[in-house]
C-alpha cells in the first residue's frame, strides 16, 4: 500500500513537471505562462526592494535622526542650576542610560551680507557622547575645540552651504532677548572649527558651541536649559519621561521624541503597509494569472488527460499534475523574484548616488526629507513572508484550473483526436 502511494506521487509530480517544461501546440499558452513567471517575478522583486527601503528610512529614524535629536528631555522654567545633582538622580531611573546637560538658543549667524537662522546647542562634548551620535562624528581636533570655552563654533554641512563658509572663517552671532527684562540682542563673534554631515534635516539649523559659552548667552547665565536622555526603549519615552517629572520638584516638565518626530515615523510606517498592500495585490494579480494560464493548458492537453484517465488514472492525480504544473510556475516566479530583488537591494544605494551624481539631480534633499540618501535595510523575515504569501496565493490559484481538468470526459476529449 505504502509502494502504491510512493508510486502514485512519483507520477503525479514527473508528469507534472514533464508538462510544464514540455513544448505546447499553442504559442499563445506559452506566452501566457511566460507572462506569469515575469508578472510574479516583478511583483515579488518590487515589493522586496520597497518594504526594505521603507525599512531602511525607520532605521535611520531610529539610529541616526534620534540618535542625534533628543528621545527624551527635561526642562525648568527658570533653568536648571545645578544639573549634576539632577544627571545622578536621573541616572537612578530604570530605563534611563544615559544624560548630558545642554543650553538651546534660538539665533541668527551672519557672514558678509548672508543671515541663516540657527538652533544653537552648547555642550559639554564628553557628555554629549552619552546621550547622542555626533560627538562620534566629530574628529578629535574639532572634539578638542568644543572642550575649549572660546568662541569655536561647529555647524552643519547645510548651515555651511547656505553662508557659504569654510572652517576657519568667523560667523557673527546674533542671540535676541528671550524670557528675560533684557531688551538688547547679545552678540558673539565664533570661529568655524568643524562642519559635520550626517546627511540629515540636522545638517541645515544646527550649529554646536561649549556649554560655558552657550550660558553666557542665554537668559539664565550659569544654568543649563535642560537635560538631554537616552533611553534604553525609545516607545518607552512618553510615559518615562511622565514619570521623571512627576519625581522632580515644580517647575520641571518634560518632552520626548513622539512630539518632534512621531509623526514621521507613523508616516513611515503607514506609508510602509499601504505600498506593502498594494504591491501585495500585485503578486495576487500575478498569482491568479496562473489560472488562465492553466486553463488554457487543459484546453491544451484535454487529448493527454483522455489517455491518462483510460489509463487508470484518478480525478485526484489529475488535480494533482496540474496543481504541481501551477505551483512550479509560481515557484519559478517566486524564487527568480526573490533573487533578483536581493541583488537590487545590495545595489540600488550606490545606483541611486551613481544616478544623482551623473544627471547632476539631488532626489532627496534634507531641508525637505529627514534625510539626503537611500537607505535599505534588507530583512531575512521580509523575503521568508513574501516568498510564503506568493507560494501560497500560487497554489490557490492552481484549485479550479486542476479541478476543471479532472473533469474532463474522455470520450468527448478524445473524439476530436
């Protein structure tokens, strides 16, 4: 009985695979079940490329954009004077690793007849590398820079571009009364010593002086505006940061990165389903191609299928043979899909600035995108469910063909023969 089974499934699957590699009597059917493998094919090969690029762009959210943004902050109305004492209790916090004390001034830098508008952030650098990216960024003579209280001055790729300047040259800063009785703008005279590039909308209003600096300019001398956090769990920063402040006395309030970026990352997000739905919809389309196809096989081997059924052969191996024609199809189309879509993915970053540079055209410029470059973060889980879903819808598609041809009446069949 077991030999009879092994023997039943041999022939189904050789038969199977016999008809779909064999030549047919009508053109038309092979182009149709050409058309098939290259629709799946493209479909799976496009939905690879996007939903990894998609992927890249919440990546870079997470790692680059927040790993130079603030995920969590705290703030006093009044400023914080003592911020060491409030780095070690918020240390404490479970969640918490890691704090640095910074000043935020809103500003204007000027050179010759040029005026930017500026977000001005004084640090203390060795601090700053606990809580983000760009000191890291930095190299070590522009670090050393930051450390020193004198006007030096670090600025943005973008900032650099829009004045028009160069490390080494002197920018004039313009900090206007703010929070305070004072009337007049403070003024300061910097020095450029580093312009760094992360390649982000970061690169076009931030610029970095030291923290001694950034107080003396500020409405509160001597105290900081706030306290930058890292955190272990960024989904986590809404209700941690309620909490802190909740612990600390008046005055204290607190933000997190869901207000400044979290909307970028739902757009992210809801872009990365509706484009992963409808290219979805593609490889169903795709999919289902293989049922006209198939139909049109059986229409095709109505003559082969007659001999098959004199010869013994059930309903069921007829399902069968043409479930494993219909299925090979879609694993073709599938796999070459797969294939092709990696290859692109390890490619299409350098293709996309090989692009840009030789038509001399910027697709994706920071001060409009959060960031300048094509990022693609291709994920083992991705290929696995989509290479699943086309098998699947595949093989759905192969039922009502298969069952029409195990329908076939011989004798009508055969009468045209």
């Amino acid at each position: 009985m077991l030999s009879r089974v092994k023997g039943l499934h041999s022939l189904v699957i050789s038969v199977g695979l016999r008809y779909a590699g064999a030549r047919r009597r009508s053109q038309l059917v092979s182009f149709i079940s050409a058309i098939s493998i290259a629709g799946m094919a493209l479909g799976v090969c496009l939905l690879l490329l996007v939903l990894s690029v998609m992927n890249g762009f919440d990546r870079e959210l997470r790692h680059n954009i927040l790993g130079l943004m603030p995920q969590g902050a705290l703030y006093h109305r009044q400023g914080i004077a003592d911020w060491r004492a409030l780095q070690r209790d918020v240390l404490k916090t479970p969640g918490v690793s890691g704090a640095a004390p910074f000043v935020q001034l809103q500003g204007l830098l000027s050179h010759g007849k040029k005026v930017t508008p500026v977000g001005l952030f004084g640090v203390d650098i060795e601090q700053e590398a606990n809580v983000s990216v760009l000191p890291g960024r930095l190299s070590l003579d522009v670090r050393e820079s930051l450390k020193q209280a004198v006007n030096n001055i670090v600025i943005g790729k973008g900032l650099a571009e829009s004045l028009g300047v160069s490390v080494g040259q002197r920018l004039m800063l313009i900090v206007p009364p703010a929070g305070s009785k004072r009337k007049e703008p403070k003024l300061g005279a910097f020095t450029i010593t580093g312009i760094f590039d992360t390649g982000t909308e970061v690169d076009n209003g931030l610029a970095l002086v030291n923290l001694m600096q950034a107080q003396a300019l500020s409405a509160h001398p001597g105290h900081v505006t706030g306290m930058r956090l890292k955190l272990e769990e960024l989904f986590a920063a809404p209700r941690l940061v309620a909490d802190i402040v909740r612990s600390l006395p008046y005055g204290y309030y607190g933000s997190d990165w869901t207000r400044s970026h979290g909307n970028l990352f739902q757009a992210i997000q809801m872009s990365k389903n509706l484009v992963g739905l409808l290219l979805f919809l593609i490889i169903a389309i795709a999919a289902f191609n293989v049922v006209s196809t198939l139909i049109m096989v059986v229409v095709d081997k109505q003559g082969d299928i007659a001999i098959l059924r004199t010869l013994g052969a059930s309903s069921r191996t007829i399902m069968g043979i043409f479930m494993v024609q219909g299925s090979l199809i879609g694993l073709i189309g599938t796999s070459i899909g797969l294939a092709s879509g990696y290859g692109l993915c390890l490619v299409i970053a350098d293709l996309f600035v090989w692009f840009e540079h030789a038509f001399n055209i910027q697709f994706l410029k920071s001060d409009v995108y959060p960031i300048s470059y094509l990022p693609v973060d291709l994920r083992v889980d991705d290929m696995l469910l989509i290479g699943f879903v086309a098998l699947g819808m595949s093989f759905v598609a192969t039922l009502y063909p298969a069952w029409r041809a195990s329908r076939v009446q011989p004798a009508e069949a055969l009468r045209y023969e």
